[in-house]
C-alpha cells in the first residue's frame, strides 16, 4: 500500500476531511448525549445525508455538495 500524500509534510492534503469531521462532531455528536454505537452511527449516517443534501456551504457559493455537483454536470 502506498500512502497518499502529494509531498511530505504537506498539512493540506487532509483539509478538507478534517474540516467535515469538525463540523460531524460539532453539529452532530457533541451536542448529545449518545449511549450506544448504534445511536452514533444512525447520527452519523443521518448527518452525512443532511450535509450532502440540505446544508449550503460557503465555499461552494452557498449551494449543498449535491446542488453543486449536479451545477458542473449541467
């Protein structure tokens, strides 16, 4: 297996990942009190569906992913 990096020590190649696990955690986990790994990952999965389909992002000029990639599409 080979590890994918563009260039060692390069600190962007996972931004944009990190970036969704903050707003998973912060909007999505933190704020409950979760008592089994069913309930995390039925938060997880429900969250997932609500950031593709329903919440605008700035960066992509206020449209959801979904909105965005159906825009490059047309």
């Amino acid at each position: 297996a080979q590890i994918s990096m563009s260039r060692r020590g390069n600190c962007y190649d996972n931004a944009s990942m990190e970036s969704f696990f903050s707003h998973l955690k912060t909007e999505a986990l933190y704020p409950y009190h979760i008592r089994s790994i069913e309930e995390a990952q039925s938060r997880i999965e429900n969250y997932i569906y609500f950031y593709n389909h329903h919440r605008p992002q700035r960066k992509l000029n206020k449209l959801t992913p979904v909105e965005y990639r159906c825009q490059l599409a047309k």
